[in-house]
C-alpha cells in the first residue's frame, strides 16, 4: 500500500496536500484498491465554500458509489477535469495525476488535526 510521507490524511481515505494556502486533495490508494475499478467521479461544488467534512463529490466504481469529504473547510478551485473522461487515473496514479479538487484552504490550521502518513497506516491496519 503506497502511504506517501508528505501528505496527510483523513478518516475517510481522502488525502491533502498543501502548498501555501492552497491544497490538493484526492482519494487514498487504500481507498481507490477498497473501491476497485472506478468508472465516474462527480464534483459539481467548484466555486464553493464547504466546511470540514462537507461532501464534495461522489464517486462511483463497478460495486459502489462513494461521497468524496472535505479533509478540511475551503473553496473548492478546480476540478481535476482529466478524471471526467478518464476516472481510472485514480486507480493507476491516485496521488499524483489522480488529484480530484484543489482547494484554498480557509484556516491552514486545520491541516494539524489530519493523520501523518503513520497515523493512517495505523488506522488502515497496513
């Protein structure tokens, strides 16, 4: 399972990560692996404003449909668009060509309160 140490991470699987004020944020390889082949990911929240653990987004693979959490509150910048016709992305490269919404975040302190990459293998049991 592939945890990588810059990120931190949520409960819910989502993972963040920031630069300045500004964050990425997608879904775990644990969470794309639980999911299995993902076919469509819906975010229609760009422009808005959600508090931490707001849904953002569903997503949706062969066995399940999933809503998508904000790991922390902020505006929601852009959809990662590439995921619209191609939502496998998040099975292949889940953290890197995989990020689903940037975000500006609205209090950086927040980011405190998320799991370090040994906090969420921990949870996970890896």
């Amino acid at each position: 399972m592939n945890i990588p140490l810059n990120l931190r991470y949520t409960k819910d699987h989502e993972w963040l990560k920031v630069t300045g004020d500004e964050a990425f944020v997608g879904i775990t390889d644990y969470a794309q692996h639980e999911l299995g082949d993902i076919v469509f990911i819906e975010v229609e929240t760009a422009g808005e404003t959600l508090a931490k653990g707001e849904a953002f987004g569903t997503i949706e693979a062969v066995k399940t449909v999933s809503d998508m959490y904000m790991p922390v509150g902020g505006e929601v910048l852009e959809f990662n668009e590439k995921l619209t016709t191609n939502p496998e992305i998040l099975n292949q490269d889940p953290y890197e060509n995989g990020w689903v919404i940037r975000i500006r975040l609205n209090d950086p302190s927040e980011v405190n309160n998320l799991l370090d990459a040994s906090g969420y293998t921990a949870q996970i049991g890896a």
